[in-house]
C-alpha cells in the first residue's frame, strides 16, 4: 500500500467517524461533565502540561488510578493488556529490565530503548518501575522527540504518581493468591501545618515461581521477592511556589522467568556450528519429554532441512538457580559455583520539582532528577542448562549436564538530570520553552559461560585481571586443581564495559489559536528541538579458545585471548577509536557525538466541543552508541537512526441517544532512516590468525542497515450503553517492512571473519527489501468492561464486576531472518471487588489472571539460522486471590 492511498483512506474513515459525534453536539446534556453517567476525560501531560486527553492532538492511551485498580495491573507487563499497540517483554540477556514497545519499534540490543519512560518528569529506565499509588499511566504514541527528548521514535510511557494531599489518611491492603503469594500495601499521608504534606507508600510482595524446576534441589522459576517505598513530600510556602520532592528504592531478589528452549534444526547444518545443532535438537527433544509431549517436525524455508519443535508442558524447565549457589557433581563437590538464574539488586532515585509562577502569564519550572541502579542478572538465554547431552559432536569423550550455559550481567548505572521550562500563555498563543541536561555513567561486567559439568568459570578461571588499572592489567594465572574433573568450559567470553553519556537539549513549542482571525476552532502546533549526545566507552574483552578440553593446561592464559585485533588504527569514521592488544593489555576505546534536529507541526480543528480533527508530522531521533561485540575498530560504533511520520486523527466524544461515548481514531505512516537492526556474525576462534575460518565464535552486532516503512491505524474509546456499565475498547492495526536497499552486511570474503583486511561487505550481505519487521504483531485487541451491580445493596457494598479481554496476533521471529514466530495469543482477566462494606472503609476484591489458563508466548527470540536455536518467553499461567484493604 502506498502513502497516499493509505493516508487518503484513513482520512477518509475519519471524517465518516466524525458525523454521529457532530450530529450529537448540540443536543441538551452532550458537554463534558452535564451528567454524572458521562465517561470522564482523564487529565494527561502529553505537552508537558496538564491538558483533557481529548484536547490533545497526539494518540494517547490513559489508564486512571481507578482502572488501574479495577483490572488488577500489578505488574508492569500487565499494562499491555489495557493499551492497543503496546507490547511490554523481557529482555533476553536483562530480565530485570521491562521493554516498552510501541507501534512494533522494539529495542535492538545494545541500543537504546525506543521509548522513553518518565516517571514524574523524569526519564529513567524501566528497572525502578513501581505501580501501586499511582494517578495514572499515559502511552504516548508515535515520536515524542521535541518535548521528551532523544529515543522517542515509539513514543513515550509517563507514569504519575500519587501527590501528598493536606489532610491525613491512611490505608492498608493485604493480598494472598495461588503459588503462595503474599502481597501488603501500605500508605499514609499527612499534613505537617497548612504549607507542607508528606506522603508514604511501600509495598512487600512475595510469590512462588510457576515454572517447576526439575533440577534436584534448586528453586521453581519466575518468583516474586521484592520489597520497595516511596516518599513523597509537598511544600507551597505561597500560592505561586510549589516543591515536590519524590524519592523511592526498590529490592529484587528474584529467579526470573526462563527462556524456554522451542526449536532446533532437525540436521547439523542447521545453525552457523553442526555440533550447537546437536545439542540444541537434544534440548528440544528432553524438555519435551520432561514436559509429557510430543515433538512437531515443521518444514522451513529458510534453514536447511527441517525444524524440531517442543511440545508439552512449557512450564517445566531445568535450571541452576539463585545467587552464590553451591553446585554438586558426579563424585565431585564444587564450593563457589555460579548459578544460571537470577536476578537482584537495588534500584534507587528522587525527582524533585519545583513550579513558580511568575506572573498570570508565566510559569518557570525545573526538574531535577537523579537514579542509581546496581543488578545482577543471569539468564540462560538458550534454555539449554540441565539436560544430559551427548557431547561426541564437540569431540568430548563424556556425557553430561550442561550446568551452565549462560551469561551473567552485573550492571551499575548513575544518571543525573536537569531540565528548566518556561511556560507561557496569551490570549492566542500557549508555549513552553526549555533546556535539557543528563549525564549518566555505566559499568557492565559480562560473563558469557559454557560449561558441561559440575565445574564453573569461578571455579576454573586461569588468570587475574586488575581493572582498576588504565589500561586493565592481565596478570598471573591461578590454578586449581583439576585433578578430579568431570566437565569443562566449552567457552568463556567475558566483556569489562565502561560508557559515559552526556546529551545537551534546548527546545521550544507553541501553539497559536486563529479564532481571532477569523478561522474558528483552528490551531497551529509547531516544534523543535536540537540534541547533542556524546557517547564516550572503553572495553576489555576476552575469550578462550574453542574445545579447550583438548588442550593441555599449562601454568600460562595461552588458550585465553584478547578478542581485540592487533594494532592502533584509528575509526576512519571519526571516532576517534583505539584498540590495544599486546598480551598484557586488552583495551578497546571510542567515542562519537551524535547530533540530531527533531521537530513536529500539527494542525488542529475543533469543530465544537467534542470533536477534533488534526493532522500532525513529526521527527524523531534515537542515538548512536558502542557496538562491544565487534572486534575492529572501524565498526565499534553505529550510527543514529531517525523516523518521521505524518498521522492523522479524530478525537470525538458526545451522546447516541442516551449512550455517552468517546472515540478517538488516528492513522499513521512512518518513514526510517539508517534503522538499527542485529545480526548474529561469526568471529574468528583465533584472535592471532585473522585468515583463519571462524568455525564457533559468534557475535551479536548492530548496523545501520538502511531505510524502512511503517503504517498502521488504531481505535481507542469507551462507551456507557447503561449508567451501571462502561466499556473501554482498543484496537490496532500495523505493518512494518524494510525498504529497498537495506541490507545486513557479511564479511567481504565468506567463512572468513571480520578483520582489517577483510572488511564488512554493506553491498552484498543479506537483503531485507520487504521483508517485514520481526516481532510486529499486526492486531492487538483490548476490551474491558465495568458493571457496578447496583441491585446489590450499598449498605452490603458497593459492587463492581471487570472483565478485562485482550489479543495479539502472531509476529515473525525477533532476528531480522526470523523464522520462527510468536504465535498469537489471547487472555482474560476478571475481578469482582466489595467497597466500603457495611458501611465502613473496609474492602475486599476476588480476582484471577488469565481466566482460561491459556498457555502464551509473550516473545521468541529467533537464533535458528545463526546459532541453531529459538527460544521463547511464556506468560503468566492463570492465578487467582483476595485482596483486602481498609481506610483510614
């Protein structure tokens, strides 16, 4: 479909849209707020201010504090079931880290994310997410780049959270469920004199895996165990000055949700080794029969032969677990052994803002805000870990367990920033100007393991590193005694990762109102915005040969390299790049500035009070970064990627008949430029021989790889056909394909790796012209319906029943090849809630999650043709509980 069909189309379907609500405006009681049954218009900050969400000419998704409630979002991947377009994951590698997508634009790893999160003006990231005490959670849809910054070319997520009030309240609510959970919630606010509130909240949650582990004695997989708070304090010394200081820390210790290995080639030639086949096939097979099922043989088109599917219980899995965990082996007993599952750690910040008003005029605003993150997340992102195997493939002389195939990420992370805001208003004119700094600084330590056996990498490692030193120092080796040894690592990657980011903004919108001049109920938004985002990182990374079973240990790290080719050659790019390998020193840097003009312009018509029709264009930009993996300086950084998009929309809202409604419509078409997309390439098992074939090591790198398109549409309403009942609905509608000439690059010489004199080849790598985006799901449905059963005496309670539906249709699979798909999926969720029984402040709600038990897959992560696997992340099975609170 071509743009200007598919504009003139959805232009179209909107104006038919707007008849009935303009047909209605001029009847008794259609005005906001004539009639207690009318649906309320939730108050949203998509510009910065606060604004009705049906004044507001950007596609926005707003869940209220009370829907929030009464559809039971305890979690954050529970958002996704009340927003259309929206898909919320887990990250493959960092389980702690939720992934917002909007309109299909997921995050490459490595890269930064494609929608921004801001909790009270704040940008951070999604780790310290907190859902209870909320005033609301706002999707913004399409590229939000002029007023919420760099990689918003998805759009942007802003959460809300509860403001300290002057009067003393108080509450306390207990929850206990299947899978043993337990959950309390707990508030208070008081006032402290007539000028200054402070508000309290923390909660302490508690819940058993629902994946059983088959490892004897290790921990059933995807619990809860976190505690967190957040402080809230409010100062208005006047009438013009305000200060809102919000401060919050969260604690996870938890065994995350595993990737469940789904598929493998049916013959070795299937992935870039014959024998990770081999294993990878048995893993299918094993999981398989530990889950009672039966394998399904499907036929591929683009991996040799066929493919091995599991079949069975998907929520069975193997799995070492926890942190600091003791491994036992055949005979053999292993003190320090690392685990494969598990995620921790702290999560902490404030957000203090403080509003001045000026004069009637002018308000001057500053946001400071600063975050702190410390985790540990190990996953087994093959889902391997466990199972026996046959190692004869691999030229190993044993069969074994896998007990660690895994990569272990330990990430702390500071970020600090402050942005100052004017905002102003005349009788035609409202604006909002404004400056913008962040700096934030990140160390990542990552282990990617392969060990069969009992023994593990800090059980067997063979040299010291002092990264305290610049550069890091390689020093003498340690020996244990491998006298008695039953397995060994078939690989240890291990990265030493250091970034600096520093990004500068100034930015400037307004919007002028031509009634004046004549032209009634007509606007003009405009906006810009400059960024400049310097990226500076430095990296030690190391490896060991392949097989080093067959080599002999002596008392020196010969098997271990230095990934780094040697040499000092500059990034013919610009980057200033220099990359250190001599034996002693394994040492990578490079930096890049990355500038980028973002803007947007809409114009807007109300046509009356319930209808309004704009057409906006937008741009957006998402920064460049470090590419770790690589091994050659000339592609340690990629570049930055832009999206413009022109949308269209109807926001209508008003009476049939007796019935209040609201709906609002919006198309879009999207144009990218130099997209970032990942590819799995093959490295050179011997760093000191560049012409030598690369027979095992793989490597995950990003590209700019060209040009893509994306169009889609979406519905978003709600609708009271009796005053006892409301319906919300949702609906999108999207695709997205790579344009021509955008290709993934391979080395210039096939089979050998990527080095300074056989470079990536950009010309001749694998073309994506049409192929469609990995991971997109064209239809997302979303209804939930409220009824408050008012036959129910309210001197028993006030009762409501809320059944909440959603759907998602299947998507190819995550690598830009993708075979294997996410199927689609649907899930129900009801609550049935009791307030203010018999008159007191005590209530009690009974709930369940995914109703039917359906058994999902939220995403799959397609490595079938580069490594030789496919993996897939399951949703939630059903649970159910009471929940009990009281009032004070």
């Amino acid at each position: 479909m071509k743009s200007p069909l598919f504009l003139s189309v959805t232009a179209s379907a909107i104006a038919l849209a707007a008849v009935p609500a303009a047909a209605q405006a001029d009847q008794p009681g259609a005005a906001a707020g004539a009639s207690a049954n009318d649906i309320t218009d939730i108050v949203v900050t998509a510009r910065r201010v606060e604004e009705k969400l049906q004044n507001v000419p950007v596609a926005i998704t707003a869940i209220s504090a009370s829907q929030l409630e009464a559809r039971k979002v305890g979690t954050v991947s529970d958002i996704q079931f009340s927003v259309p377009n929206l898909q919320i994951k887990p990250s493959n590698l960092e389980p702690s880290r939720p992934e917002f997508i909007i309109r299909g634009q997921r995050q490459v790893l490595y890269t930064d994310e494609n929608v921004v999160t801001y909790v009270n003006g704040v940008p951070q990231t999604t780790r310290g997410l907190t859902l209870y005490d909320l005033d609301s959670v706002q999707a913004l849809k399409g590229p939000q780049g002029t007023l919420f910054g760099k990689n918003s070319l998805g759009g942007a997520m802003v959460f809300s959270t509860k403001r300290p009030v002057f009067r003393t309240e108080a509450s306390v609510a207990v929850e206990v469920g299947n899978y043993d959970r337990k959950q309390v919630n707990a508030m208070i606010n008081v006032p402290l004199g007539d000028k200054v509130a402070l508000r309290a909240v923390g909660q302490i949650e508690r819940q058993d895996g629902f994946f059983k582990n088959l490892q004897p004695g290790m921990q059933d997989l995807a619990n809860r165990h976190n505690e967190s708070f957040r402080v809230s304090l409010l100062a208005a010394p006047s009438d013009r000055f305000e200060n809102l200081f919000v401060a919050d820390y969260i604690h996870r210790d938890e065994i995350p949700a595993p990737s469940q290995i789904e598929a493998a080639p049916s013959t070795s030639t299937g992935g870039s080794v014959g024998g990770i086949a081999d294993i990878t096939r048995q893993a299918v097979l094993g999981l398989t029969a530990a889950g009672g099922g039966t394998p399904t043989v499907l036929q591929s088109t683009n991996a040799s032969g066929y493919i091995i599917q599991r079949g069975g219980n998907p929520y069975v899995s193997f799995a070492n677990t926890g942190r600091d965990v003791t491994l036992h082996g055949p005979g053999v007993f292993y003190s320090g052994a690392r685990s494969t599952q598990y995620t921790g750690g702290e999560v902490y910040g404030f957000a203090n803002v403080s509003t001045f008003e000026a004069s009637d005029s002018i308000t001057l605003k500053n946001i400071m805000g600063y975050r702190h993150e410390d985790v540990l997340d190990q996953q087994d992102p093959s889902g391997i870990t466990g199972q026996v195997f046959d190692f004869t493939a691999f030229r190993v002389p044993l069969s074994g367990p896998a007990t660690n195939f895994d990569t272990h990420q330990r990430r702390v992370l500071e970020q600090f920033s402050n942005e100052f805001q004017i905002i102003g208003k005349t009788d035609n004119l409202k604006w909002i100007a404004g400056a913008y700094y962040s700096f934030q600084k990140r160390h990542l330590d990552s282990n990617s393991t392969g060990v069969f056996g009992p023994l593990n990498f800090q059980s067997r490692r063979e040299y010291t590193v002092d990264f305290t030193s610049t550069p890091p120092f390689i020093g003498s080796a340690v020996r244990p005694d491998f006298s008695n040894v039953y397995g060994d690592p078939l690989f240890i990657k291990y990265d030493n990762f250091n970034d600096r980011s520093r990004s500068l903004a100034a930015f400037a919108q307004g919007t002028y109102d031509f009634t004046s001049a004549g032209l009634q109920g007509v606007s003009l938004t405009a906006g810009i915005r400059y960024t400049s985002d310097r990226r500076n990182f430095t990296l030690s990374p190391m490896l060991t040969d392949v097989f080093p079973m067959t080599k002999t240990y002596q008392n020196d790290p010969a098997h271990y390299f230095c990934r780094l080719l040697p040499g000092t050659t500059p990034d013919p790019a610009g980057t200033n790049s220099v990359a250190v390998n001599s034996g002693s020193t394994c040492l990578q840097s490079a930096g890049r500035t990355y500038n980028a003009l973002s803007w947007n312009a809409s114009l807007e018509w109300r046509a009356n009070d319930h209808v309004l029709a704009y057409a906006a264009t937008r741009r957006g930009f998402k920064a460049g970064g470090p590419n770790f993996s690589t091994l050659v300086q000339q592609y340690d950084m990629f570049g930055s990627e832009k999206l413009t998009d022109v949308e269209l929309g109807l926001k209508t809202s008003g009476r049939l008949g007796d019935m209040p409604f609201r709906l609002n419509i919006a198309g879009f078409y999207g144009w990218y430029k130099q997209i970032q997309t990942q590819d799995i390439l093959q490295f050179c098992s011997v760093a000191s021989d560049p012409s030598s074939t690369c027979s095992f090591i793989t490597d995950l790198i990003v590209f700019n790889v060209g040009g893509a398109t994306i169009k889609g549409f979406e519905l978003d309403g709600a609708i009271k056909p009796i005053p006892q009942l409301e319906l919300s609905f949702g609906y999108s509608y999207q695709i997205g394909r790579y344009s021509k000439g955008s290709v993934v690059p391979q080395p210039t010489i096939a089979n050998k790796p990527i080095a300074n004199d056989n470079p990536i080849n950009f010309a001749a790598g694998t073309d994506l012209s049409g192929v469609e985006f990995a991971g997109m799901p064209r239809s997302t449905l979303t209804i939930a319906g409220t009824f408050n059963a008012d036959f129910i005496p309210e001197s028993f309670a006030k009762t409501a029943l809320n059944v909440n539906y959603y759907y998602r249709s299947s998507t190819k699979g995550l690598s830009v090849q993708g075979i294997y798909k996410t199927p689609s999926f649907s899930t129900t969720n009801v609550r049935l809630s009791f307030d203010d029984m018999f008159g007191s402040q005590f209530s009690a709600a009974f709930w369940m999650q995914n109703v039917f038990n359906n058994q999902y897959r939220l995403s799959c992560a397609d490595n079938l043709n580069s490594i030789g696997y496919a993996t897939c992340k399951w949703g939630d099975p059903r649970t159910y509980g009471v929940t009990a609170s009281v009032k004070f």
